[in-house]
C-alpha cells in the first residue's frame, strides 16, 4: 500500500469486465530479454471515485478473486469484494468511513481473514469473516499501519506486517491477543523516506515470512523456527524501490513476481539469487501496481490508479513459464 491518508459512504460501483488487445511491450518483451509475461488485459475495470481502488488480491479454490479496496483515497468507505471469472461483483464486507482494508488472505476451511486499518481503537486490528457468517475482529492492532498479510501452512497463525512500527504480529486463528513476531530496523522505512513506509508486503512460503521493505527497496526473508520464532533475516534482494506486495510462482518455487509501485510502476521477476527482470511497466498499462497473485500459468496485478487519470484496474497476464525457468541478467 502506497500511505496512510487522513481518515475520511456509497454505493458500490460495479467492475466491468474488459477484454483489450495484448500490449505491444509485454509480447516484445523489455531490454530486449525474452519476456515472462504476455497477453496483458484488463480483466476488471473500476470506478476510482468510488472508493475502488484494488490493493490486495487472493485467488480462490473456485477461481474467483478476493479484492481489498482502500476506499479512503477517495473519501470513500473501505470494501472487501469477490468477483468471479464472468465478473460479478459481491461486496464480502464493508468498512468505515476513513478507514482502509489492506491485506487479506483465505484460511484453509474458507475463512476470509484481512486488516482493517482505523484510527478507531474499536476497529485497527485482525478481522476474520466465516464462511456464511458475519465480520468480526480476531485481533486487535495497537496504533499502527496493518498492511500485508498471510497465514502460514497449517492455516493456524497469521502474520501481519506493521508499515508504521516496523513489526510484523503473529495472530492465531483460534484468537487471543496479537504478539510482536518480529521487530527491527531490517523492518523499518529508510530515514530519509518520502514516503516512510517500511515493512508492506508479507507472503508464507516454504517455512518462512517473506516481506518487502518499500522505502528501503528491499525483499527478505524470515524462516520459522521449530518453535515458531523468527529465524535470522536473509536479504533476497535489494534495490527494488517502491517494492509493494508480490507473490510465487507457485508453491514449490522461490520465483517472486513484486509490484514495485508508482512512480516506478513496474512488474518485477525476482529470482532466488537476487537478480531482478522487469517484466511490466506503465507501456503494458501499469497505474500505481499494489500487488499479483498468481494462479496456475495466469497472474493477476492490482492497479490502485493513485495517479491521474486514475486508471484503477485488475489486469491478467500470461506467465511464460519457459522464460520464467531461465536466468537473464540482472537489470
């Protein structure tokens, strides 16, 4: 997420699904290197002045997305929305005026968890929503920036990465209160940051946390020990500014593809040994990349358009996933 905006209701816009040619960047690739993403399209489209600007993405079982919308960038109350494959739309949950939904992330038996970030003590925290059932805190956040969010294999214990505090909690899902996983300065923003946003983006994979540090440009990660505690952090990679959320190429492999936000605006490939490739920018219709989420050889991208015209999007894009197994140069 790009930053806290001073907290500031309607009806939600519906998404209509757009079918648009292959950008011409994305089939030639970038640097003139092979490329890993093609047939680039918009598959849902969004009102930005309605408070729909998509921040976090998780695919589902049955293929459809589940999208956090911050709402308050444009004086609009938070929502948590699902949209299937044909493109209908469900509102899932919605929050405050002034308030903003980040992460979110499904549980092993369907259960939706995500963070609600408020100035209100009442409701700045963990919210879980059954399935079936209604919304309602599992945890709550001291003041804060709850952003990325993730639940580890099991499906017992959520992370949670703090953007404000430099920290990263550990919540279960059977509930009690949130405790400090982790803390740092690895964690906190650069200390001459513009925008001072440091840990943001958190996924679990393979035994470990893995976060991005946005002002720092940084990808790390964090393996869990036996016990549960935070292991020594490792760098992946490092000048990747703007790194926002990411996601795996799938959950055997440590291929990262990040959002690197505006104004870089571009789609990255993070390789184990920390090389980057720019797979996507702002030629293939990049507007302000919160997040992807990969499913099978489609990946999804988040297009929060903080920008003018303020082009708020959900795009897909086919992973070259013969490209994706090589290793070009670091860019």
């Amino acid at each position: 997420m790009r930053i806290r905006l001073a907290h500031a209701a309607s009806i939600p816009a519906l998404a209509a699904v757009l079918i648009t040619a292959p950008s011409a960047s994305a089939l030639t690739g970038h640097h003139g290197t092979q490329p890993v993403i093609t047939h680039v399209k918009t598959a849902a489209k969004f009102d930005f002045s309605a408070g729909d600007q998509p921040e976090n993405i998780n695919v589902n079982p049955d293929g459809s997305l589940t999208v956090s919308m911050l709402g308050v960038f444009a004086n609009k109350p938070p929502k948590l929305v699902r949209i299937t494959p044909s493109g209908q739309r469900t509102t899932l949950a919605s929050g405050h005026l002034g308030d903003m939904i980040t992460g979110n992330v499904r549980g092993n038996d369907g259960t939706v968890y995500y963070n609600v970030d408020s100035d209100d003590t009442s409701r700045n925290g963990v919210w879980k929503l059954p399935p079936h059932g209604h919304p309602q805190r599992l945890a709550a956040l001291p003041d804060g920036l709850p952003n990325g969010l993730a639940i580890d294999a099991a499906g017992r214990t959520l992370y949670v990465a703090d953007s404000h505090k430099a920290k990263v909690w550990a919540v279960s899902v059977s509930g009690g209160p949130a405790k400090v996983w982790l803390s740092g300065p690895a964690l906190a923003a650069a200390p001459d940051a513009s925008l001072p946003l440091g840990v943001n983006g958190l996924r679990f994979h393979k035994g470990a946390v893995w976060v991005s540090n946005y002002s720092k440009g940084k990808l790390l990660r964090i393996p869990v020990t036996a016990n549960g505690h935070a292991d020594r952090i490792r760098t992946v990679a490092e000048n990747v500014p703007n790194l926002d959320d990411f996601s795996f190429l799938n959950n055997h492999s440590d291929i990262v593809l990040g959002a690197q936000n505006d104004p870089t605006d571009h789609i990255i490939v993070i390789r184990p040994n920390g090389t980057t490739q720019t797979a996507l920018t702002a030629e293939d219709g990049l507007a302000s990349p919160t997040t992807t989420a990969v499913s099978g050889n489609r990946v999804y991208i988040a297009d929060a358009g903080f920008e003018a015209p303020h082009d708020s999007k959900l795009q897909r894009g086919t992973l070259n996933l013969r490209a994706l197994a090589g290793h070009p140069r670091h860019h």
